[in-house]
C-alpha cells in the first residue's frame, strides 16, 4: 500500500490559507460595521454631540456605549459585529 501524505499536506495547507482569507475578511466586515454604526449614531442620536466634537479629533467607541444611543439600526450592526468578533477571538 502506497499513501500520498503530500496530497493530504496540500490540502492542510489549502484550509489553513482558506480559514486566515476568510478570518480577514472577517476583520475586514468587522471595521466597516463598527464605522458604520458609529456614522449612523453620529448623524441620528449623537448628533448635537458630533457637531460639538472639534474636527480632527480621535475617539474609541465601546461597542456596549454604541448600542446605547437607542437606534435599531446601531444595535443591529452592533450584533453583527459581535458575532464576528467572537469568528476573530478563535
């Protein structure tokens, strides 16, 4: 009997490289839905607050303080994001 460990090798190495793309891709959804539901609370709830903030200026916002602002929508992306955060945490 004759086994072929480099065809199981290549398909190691085929799933790892899969699993590291689609992890950052993941990371990549993960940034553009905590942007947007910081844009969509700085335009609805957070409003008067945005405009106060001088331009220029960088903040970190907390995902739990995020979802607090009382838009649907924000806790929706919010939840998004969570569940690829836990895809980025593995």
């Amino acid at each position: 009997m004759i086994i072929d460990f480099q065809q199981g090798r290549k398909a190691c190495e085929r799933y790892d490289q899969t699993v590291k793309d689609a992890r950052q891709t993941a990371a990549i959804a993960y940034e553009k839905l905590m942007t947007a539901a910081i844009n969509v609370a700085a335009s609805g709830p957070w409003r008067k607050w945005d405009a106060e903030i001088p331009e220029g200026t960088t903040m970190q916002f907390d995902p739990e303080d995020l979802a607090a602002c009382g838009d649907p929508l924000v806790v929706q992306l919010i939840l998004a994001a969570s569940a690829l955060e836990e895809i980025l945490e593995e």
